[in-house]
C-alpha cells in the first residue's frame, strides 16, 4: 500500500478542495481502491462507500447494471463499468464515482480478452465521465496493485487540471 499512499493522499487533498465525495464500485480489485483511500487519516471527510459487486448478481442487484449489458458485453466491458459508476452515484451521495472490472490472472483471460485487461470508468454528477480499457501484465497481486493505482492516477488527472470549480 505504500506505493499508493501519496497518491491517496493527494487524490484526497483534492477532493476535499473541491467538496467531492467519492464512491468505489470494485470488481476485479475487491475493494483494494477503497483500501488505498481509507488508508488515509481523515479520509472519512471525502470518502462515502465501495460496492465490491464481483459477481455478475451483485452487479445486477447493487449497481442496477443490466442483465442485457451483461449478456451482450460481458462484465469486463465498458458498458458495463459506465453502469457500474452510474450505480454507484445512485446509490450514494458520493460526487464522484469510479469503477473497475477486469481479469486479474492468473487464469480466466481469453484471446478476445486476456488476463490484465481492465475496465475502467470515471464518472461525476457535472456529468463528466471518461471510460478506458487498459492491458497490464505481471503477476494478480501486481495486476490488481496497477489497477488502483491508475484508478486513483485518472482521479488525480480529472481533478488537478479538468475539474471546473463549482
């Protein structure tokens, strides 16, 4: 965790500055986003809940993903993280939401999607949202370790040099 420490810190410095609050909705990571913020004295000032929706059910009945999203796109898709943050924001008074699915390893990839590949999307009530899908390689524990480390990194980006102040 001490590789996303400062980063943490710094995630929440900002969000402090500009009165968000953020949400987690976790998959592939298992809530080690949410572990990396709460890691942080005071993060209770910026930091509402994680939705650790690691089954396609919990998806469904937590975050209101569709079951047609599912079918046609599969859990590691960005339609599916765009519902998944949608969720999030609806089901919280967080401002802003951030969720992930993807294929840690060491097995479940395929050619289509390979172990590493990663959904991400980024979503707040102003209405910006930004979804990417990232390959990372190494072991599961270093796979997961990137993930949250790049969820927080976009978070830092957005709110360092694209969030307008309210």
């Amino acid at each position: 965790m001490e590789l996303h420490e400062a980063l943490s810190q710094r995630v929440g410095e900002l969000l402090a500055t500009y009165g968000d609050i953020l949400v987690t909705a976790e998959s592939c990571t298992g809530g080690g986003i949410a572990t990396a913020i709460t890691e942080i004295a005071g993060s209770s000032a910026w930091f509402d809940r994680a939705f650790v929706t690691y089954s396609n059910e919990a998806k469904i009945q937590m975050l209101d993903v569709r079951e047609e999203t599912l079918s046609q796109w599969g859990a590691v898709s960005e339609p599916t993280v765009l519902e998944m943050a949608a969720g999030a924001l609806l089901h919280s008074p967080a401002s802003l939401a951030v969720a992930v699915s993807g294929i840690a390893g060491p097995d479940g990839g395929s050619v289509e999607k390979p172990v590493g590949t990663v959904c991400f999307a980024w979503k707040d009530r102003s209405g910006w949202e930004k979804v990417a899908t990232v390959h990372f390689s190494g072991s599961r524990t270093q796979v997961r370790s990137q993930v949250v480390y790049h969820a927080l990194q976009t978070i830092h980006d957005y709110l360092q040099h694209e969030r307008v102040s309210p």
